[in-house]
C-alpha cells in the first residue's frame, strides 16, 4: 500500500501527473526514487449524475516495487508527515500540489492585523488552535505565512505547462473563507474584475502589481505612495483601473520600479482622480484601488510573468 503521487520525477525532469508527455517516461518517486507509473485521469461513476467526477491523473508504484520507510509516500512516511508540524510553503524550493479530493488548499497565516478593517481573528481561529483542528481531522493543509509564500505558488502556477488547470485547483483558505486562485489573485487582466469585487466595503486578496513611480514623503509620517500600472476599465470614457501602494518609507526603498510584485492585504477601492494634459485634449479617469501595506510579510517579488502581462 502506498499514497499517489502527483508528482514524480521523468527523463524530462520534475513533472505534474496532469502534465505528462510522450518522453517523459520513464519516472520515479521524488522521494526516494523508486520506479513509479503514469496513471491518466479518468471519470468514475459515470452512469450516475450526482456522483460522477474526475479523477486527477497520477503516478502508482510500479508492480512489485515499494518506496523505502523513510520515503513520504510510504505509509510510514505519510504518517509522520500527518503528526509533525505543518510546513509552510516559504519552507520548501517550490510548493508541492498535493490533490486532495480533486483540491489543493492553501491556509493563509499571514496576520490580518495588517487589515485594519477585517474584524481581529477570534482565539478559536488563531493559528495554533487551526493547526490542531486540521490534525484532528486527520490532515495538514499546505500554508502560507507571507506573500513570499504567494509569490512561490504563482510561480509554481503560472510556469507551469498546465497553468489553468492547476490554478482551477488551487484554493486558499483564509479563516472560514475559502476562495478559488482566480477570486484571489487578480494580474492586470483581471483588474476590472477586482475592482468590481472590492465594491462593498474592500477584501484581503494578492493583486500583481507593476511598480511605476514611488513618491517618497518628506513629511513625519514617512510613508511613500507607490503608484503601478494602470489598465483599461473602458476606452470610450478613457478610465483605467489604477493600482496604489501606501507603504512606509523603510520598505519602500526594497521596491524596484519597473519589477512585478505580489501584493497582499485588505484591497480598497479609494477616490477617482482625473489626469488632463495641459492643452486640455486628453483626459483620463483613474479608478484607483489602494493596498496600505505594514509590514514586509505583505509583498514578494514574482520571477514568472503573466500571461497576460506577456501581451501587454
Ligand atoms: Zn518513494
């Protein structure tokens, strides 16, 4: 007996299950190397509505083959990974997909005292008491404590040959919350969208961010505005989406204009403002939507592109 794997190692290198091609055989357990097998996905219950849904492809032990005792996908193995602490995605070189009844969750533990606005998280739901809760209920979630830990989780997504049916998978809890990838990362792409989402009142979401201009106070508050950018809402009345980062001054000075950031907390819509070049011909509406960042833990700089990013 043993766990499925998602992923193994191929001729090709590392490889999702959902991402095999011809060649890539043969593979073996990334860890502990022993030969394994490509299982394709298939429909199971397929004769009845209700129950009908797709198994992920995977890899299996190959026959007669077992992993070593010390492997974590050998029973043992996986126990102890079940009764140790959990670990966090900033522990590891890339996060690793675990499919979990078609899902694969990520709980944010990143404080949200950095959102002012969302209402201080009950003792029930501090981190420790979370943490036992998942033992309790037989399994550790993946876990995310800064937006370092994003920033790997978009990488790992958006390089990926797979990259919309891995991020249909992915999910992230954040308390009782529990959202898809695309309701909580927006990219440039999807900034209509967020701003449209943050109509009630604001939400803590991770928003890709191209760093523009930042303005550095000369004031006592020493706080910077950092301005990224902007795109199209409508070309007719020319308004554009405008992202702005609140951020004090010691942080800042980590910012690199012109590199992507992924930007994490409570999201705001703020006040409109209209740009007018001076001979009055052109005029720009900026919708903007506001992050104020605390603390370093709420900003990481991404290495992989969008795809949309790339069209731009
Ligand atoms: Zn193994």
């Amino acid at each position: 007996m043993a766990m499925r794997l998602f992923r193994a190692i191929g001729s090709q290198g590392s490889r999702f299950a959902w991402e095999v091609k011809d060649g890539d055989r043969p593979f073996t357990c990334p860890s502990c190397g022993v030969s394994v097998e490509h299982v394709n996905s298939y429909i199971t219950k397929g004769e009845d509505a209700r129950l009908r849904r797709e198994v992920p492809a995977c890899f299996r032990l190959t026959k007669g083959e077992s992993h070593k005792d010390t492997c974590s996908h050998s029973v043992p193995g996986a126990v102890s990974i079940l009764m140790r602490e959990s670990e966090a995605v900033e522990d590891r070189a890339e996060p690793e997909f675990e499919v979990d009844r078609g899902q694969i969750k990520f709980r944010l533990n990143i404080p949200t005292v950095i959102a002012k606005k969302v209402k201080a998280a009950s003792s029930e739901e501090s981190f420790g008491q979370r943490t036992g809760r998942i033992l309790k209920e037989g399994r550790l979630d993946n876990f995310v404590r800064s937006a370092v830990g994003l920033a790997q989780i978009w990488n790992a997504i958006e390089g990926s040959n797979e990259r919309s049916q891995l991020s249909e998978l992915v999910k992230i809890a954040d308390r009782s919350k529990e959202l898809s990838w695309s309701r909580f990362f927006y990219s440039p792409k999807s900034y209509p969208t967020l701003l449209k989402s943050l109509k009630d009142g604001g939400r803590s979401v991770a928003v890709l961010v191209s760093i523009n201009e930042i303005y550095e106070s000369a004031g006592d508050d020493e706080i910077s505005l950092v301005h990224c950018s902007s795109v199209v809402l409508d070309a007719k009345t020319n308004t554009q989406v405008a992202p702005s980062l609140w951020i004090p001054n010691g942080l800042a000075e980590r910012l690199v204009v012109n590199a992507q950031y992924i930007a994490f907390g409570f999201w705001r819509e703020t006040k409109p403002n209209e740009w007018e070049s001076q001979d009055k011909t052109r005029k720009i509406l900026y919708r903007n939507v506001t992050l104020n960042i605390e603390r370093a833990a709420q900003f990481a700089r991404v290495l992989v592109p969008s795809e949309d990013d790339l069209e731009a």
